[in-house]
C-alpha cells in the first residue's frame, strides 16, 4: 500500500523553513522555488503547502480550494517568467517506477530552451 506521509522529508522542511530554497513565487496554497540542480535554464519545482505524496492525494485529502490554488501558481510561475510564448513542460514523478526522490508532491517546470522529445 500507499506509505504515509512523512513529514520529515526535504521539502515540507523547505515549507516549514528548517532548509532555505530559492523562492520563486509563493501563494496560500503552494510554493514554488528553483530546483537545487537545475536540469534546464528554467527548472522550478512547485509544491503544495498540504501533505500530499503523489497524485493519488488528489482524490481524497486535497480540497478542491488546495488543488485549484496548487495549479494556478504553476501558470503563474510559467507565465511571469515569460515561458508562455516560446513554451515549457511540466512533469511530475509518483512513485517507485518514476524515480521519485522526495517524498511530497511536485511538479517541475522546464523551459529557457528546446526540451526536445519527451521519452518515457
Ligand atoms: P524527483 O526526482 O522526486 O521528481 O525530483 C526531486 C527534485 O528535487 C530533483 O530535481 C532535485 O534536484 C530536487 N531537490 C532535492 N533536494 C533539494 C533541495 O534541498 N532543494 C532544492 N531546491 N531542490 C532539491
């Protein structure tokens, strides 16, 4: 099954400020910051402030205020860094199979540059 959030790992430390980030935007809902290894000219990570670990926190536990107020600071981000033209990709790792590294949802936002094909 599903392991419990824990409340230990390196992001909701970033939202409780036990561990710096570089801030990019913040909202009642969400924090967005830049990724600590920067895997394009752009890459921001966007985290929900509630206890989320993956997608499937979306359809028991995250209000539907908390979701909505999670996707509009990533358009926010994409848009006042000026990716809407040219465009950007957001992508997100659940789990064991895609690698997820830390623990509490996230989605990265790539862009700056051509991203080229996504592969699996
Ligand atoms: P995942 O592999 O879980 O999708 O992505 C985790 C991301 O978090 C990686 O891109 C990694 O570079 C980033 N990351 C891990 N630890 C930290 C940290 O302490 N600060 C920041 N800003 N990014 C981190």
């Amino acid at each position: 099954g599903k392991p419990p959030y824990d409340p230990a790992n390196i992001f909701a430390r970033i939202l409780r400020g036990e561990i710096p980030c570089q801030r990019v935007d913040e909202s009642e809902h969400a924090l967005a910051f830049h990724d600590i290894a920067p895997q394009a000219p752009v890459h921001v990570l966007v985290i929900p402030k509630g206890d989320w670990v993956s997608a499937a926190d979306f359809h028991a536990g995250a209000s539907n205020a908390a979701i909505a107020g999670f996707w509009r600071l990533v358009a926010k981000v994409a848009r006042d860094l000026g990716l809407e033209d040219r465009g950007y990709r957001l992508l997100s790792n659940m789990g064991e199979d895609a690698g997820q590294e830390v623990a509490h949802f996230h989605v990265h936002l790539f862009g700056g540059r051509r991203l080229g094909r996504m592969v699996p």
